[in-house]
C-alpha cells in the first residue's frame, strides 16, 4: 500500500503568485525561510518534477512542490 505522503497535500494560500521559499516555509516542509533557501540552492527541491534552483521562483495554483519525498501543491483560498 502506498505511504500518504505519495499523494501532494494541498496547501491553501491567500494569493499567487507565491514565492518558492515563501511556500516551503508556509507549507511547513523547512523550519524557516533561510533552511528553504538552502534546500533550493543545493537543488533539492522539485518544481511539478523538475529541479528548481530560483529561490523567489513565483508559484501559481496547481504548482506542486517536492522536498525529501514530501509534496505540496499550491491552491487558493
């Protein structure tokens, strides 16, 4: 059976476009807004699959974000 953490959890934001490191922070994968900054300089975060390295890179609905094996995905208020 598949661990939840296969599926992305849904994280709702105010408004979009959000920012990368804003949205780690805020959806609770890093501990702070400095720890997502390095995460995504050392290319471990995934954008909708793809290596993403631009700390202030905009997130608009939809976008699903991967770190250590977790995922979130952006959706508005």
């Amino acid at each position: 059976m598949p661990s939840s953490s296969a599926l992305p959890r849904p994280v709702i934001v105010r408004e979009v476009p959000i920012e990368l490191c804003q949205f780690l922070k805020f959806g609770g994968l890093t501990e702070s807004g400095g720890e997502a900054k390095m995460f995504i300089s050392e290319g471990k975060v995934l954008l909708n699959g793809t290596v993403e390295t631009q700390k202030r890179k905009k997130l608009l609905v939809g976008d699903q974000v991967t770190l250590n094996g977790q995922s979130l995905v952006v959706q508005l208020a």
